[in-house]
C-alpha cells in the first residue's frame, strides 16, 4: 500500500471548481444594488419575517423531520398532494438527492449547453458522466438532447425558463422530449421561475409528472418567494421517487424558521400577483431600453434579461461601467458566456438606474475615439 501523507478525496471532488454566487460587494461602495443572484424584487414577504423573528424562541427544539405543515401549505397554494412533495435545503438540495439516487459511476446525466451550472456540480460529485447537447438560440434543443441519450442515461436536467439564459422551451416541446426519452430515464423539470411566467399553457411541468411514474418537478423559495436565505425548496413527483428520497432525505434538512417562513410566505396577500406584475413590466420596460440602445437581449420568462454585449471585452466594460455605479450584475464566463450579462430585475428605481447606466455605456462605446490629445 503507498503511503499517503494526508487524507485523499475521491478524484470526483478535485475535479469541479467550487461554485461562484453571484457578488454581493464592489470593494469601496456602500450602497449596493444587487441583481446577481435573481432574487425577488421586493425581499422577503413581511408575514415571512414576522415567521422568522417569532421563530427565535423555538430554537430549541428540533423541527418536524417531514415538514408536514409546510407541504401541506405548499400542496393548498399549488393544487398538489403533499403526500407527494419533498422539501430541500433550497431546490439545489433536493436536484442533488435526485442525482443521488439516480445518478453515480457508469451514469451519465444529460443537461443542455447553457443548462443551470449545479446539474454539472452535482453530476461530477456524484461520479456521473455529464452530457450537454447543445442549444439553438440560447434555448434548448429538444432534438438535439433526445440525440445525446445513450444507453447509460438515467437522468435529464432541464430548466424551464432557464437560467441564465431566461429562455422557456415550449409545453408541446417538453412532451415531446418526455416521449423521446427511455421510460427509465428521470425528466426533471426545475422550474425555479414558474412563478413569473404568464404564458396560458404553461405549468411548470406539472402535466408530466402527473402523466407518468418518470417526470419530477422541482421548485424555490428563492426567487418570487423572497427567501433565498432561508434555503428553502422542493418537488413534486410519482410517489415511487418520492419514497426514494425520503429515505435518501437527511432526517432534519429545513430547520423549523425556514419552514415556518415558508408557510407564511405563502400565506402574504396578494405577493404572488404582485410580483408577477411588477416582473413583467419592467422586464419588458428594461428589454425595450437595452435593445433600444444597441444591447441584444434574449426573450426572457424569468426575473432577470440576458444581455448579449457580442464580445466579452464588452461584457467586461458593461460589467465596470455598471459596478462603478453600484450596480452588480452576473458575469457568465464559466457558462461560457463571456459576452453576456445576466441582470435580474429589481425594483423600478433599480430599473431605472440599469437603464441609465447601460445606455450611457453604449453611447460611449459608440462615440468615436477623438485623436487629438
Ligand atoms: C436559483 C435556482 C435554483 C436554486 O434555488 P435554491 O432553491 O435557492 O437552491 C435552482 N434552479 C435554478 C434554475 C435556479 O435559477
């Protein structure tokens, strides 16, 4: 046996780079506006922080392992059976028992090329091989996904709208996908944004998993809900796969706070529509501005724009030009899109000072360089 001189990993661990949130400082600023990170325009609900601050006294008690008042809120506000839900750290917890169960060495995992980043994470922590097929207009290729399914794909990843990218793959395309693929291989739809998309047919993916034993849906509490610090996600699914991650499930994984902030979230009058509403005319307000200024944004479904500056030496100047206001926006170089900025949408205020500051930058770079000196 050689010897080692100190603990190993398994090789899997080395060889992911940790993720990289979206910044929440520019060093030499205090006010911040931070649009990295895709959370909700409006902070947590006030029912929701009230939940939190009563929660103090609590403390000392270990929470309900089975979340049972918080699934069946869940299950009330959304039509579903709680029976049927499982809650997570946040959803990335619950996309990483998914791969747990499903995944691991000699599986491959199947995503499409600007597909959410945690699929791969996961994947490759998991001992999976990750596939990605790649998109046609930021969007992802049904066709080209069924064609990268090989006999050793167990799992499929697709972000619907996607993040970062914002683009919604249509509801007769996903069953189309679902029909395509091998009735072993598990679909899960993470529909982080479902909330904000106004599209009549759209749900979430609900359709799907209602329709077979194959298809899970996965959903957050961090963008229209407000709690991304709470850490609080879910899905829904076929009983069987349900049953497999509840025993997968670490026995306490939402501490009893984020679970009563949940609750109450879901209980705040009218926040929901109010968010929507706000999110779909500033986004339209913002898309309208960028592109009338030169910057090409992609359609959007979510709470954020994909501005699309052509090189990445621009998206680097946008991105300076931006900070030096304050303003935090999602470089995407490891998505391998140096070019673009992904920009959430806040407030109007927030809006607004994007705008500004975006069109000034464009009407810079278009000004001729002057050659006297
Ligand atoms: C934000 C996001 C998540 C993660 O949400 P958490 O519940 O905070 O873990 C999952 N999927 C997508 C596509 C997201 O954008």
């Amino acid at each position: 046996m050689t010897e080692t001189r100190r603990p190993t990993p398994r090789p899997e661990i080395l060889a992911i780079a940790p993720y990289v949130g979206g910044a929440s400082t520019i060093p030499g600023l205090s006010r911040i506006i931070k649009l990295s990170s895709n959370e909700g325009a409006f902070g947590a609900p006030p029912a929701a922080q009230k939940a939190i601050a009563d929660g103090a006294e609590k403390m000392a008690r270990y929470p309900d392992g089975s979340v049972q008042g918080l699934r069946e809120a869940i299950g009330a506000h959304f039509g579903l059976d709680p029976a049927r839900i499982v809650c997570g750290n946040g959803s990335d917890e619950v996309l990483s028992m998914l791969i747990q169960a499903y995944g691991g060495p000699g599986t491959e995992i199947l995503m499409s090329q600007y597909g959410f980043s945690i699929y791969e994470i996961f994947g490759t922590l998991a001992g999976s091989t990750v596939r990605k097929a790649p998109e046609t207009d930021m969007t992802a290729d049904i066709d080209a996904l069924l064609a990268a399914v090989t006999e050793k794909t167990t799992l499929v990843f697709l972000a619907n709208p996607n993040n970062p990218t914002g683009t919604l793959v249509p509801m007769e395309a996903l069953q189309r996908l679902r029909d395509g693929l091998p009735p072993h291989v598990l679909l899960v739809i993470d529909a982080a944004y479902a909330e904000y998309v106004e599209r009549p047919d759209y749900d979430g993916g609900l359709s799907l998993v209602e329709a077979g034993e194959n298809t899970v849906m996965s959903r957050t509490f961090s963008k229209i809900w407000g709690l991304g610090g709470a850490r609080l996600g879910w899905c829904y699914g076929p009983a069987a796969i349900i049953d497999v991650l509840n025993r997968l499930r670490p026995p306490f994984n939402i501490n009893a706070t984020a679970a009563a902030a949940g609750i109450a979230a879901l209980s705040e009058p009218g926040w929901e529509k109010m968010s929507r509403d706000h999110n779909t005319v500033a986004r339209a307000r913002v898309a309208a501005a960028l592109t009338q200024a030169g910057i090409r944004v992609w359609p959007s479904e979510g709470n954020f724009v994909l501005a699309d500056f052509g090189t990445a030496d621009q998206a680097r100047a946008a991105d300076a030009a931006l900070k030096a206001e304050g303003i935090i926006a999602r470089m995407l170089v490891s998505y391998g899109l140096a070019h673009c900025l992904r920009i959430t949408i806040g407030t109007d205020e927030e809006c607004q000072m994007v705008i500004d500051s975006l069109v000034a930058f464009m009407a810079r770079a278009n000004t001729p360089a002057t050659t006297d000196a």
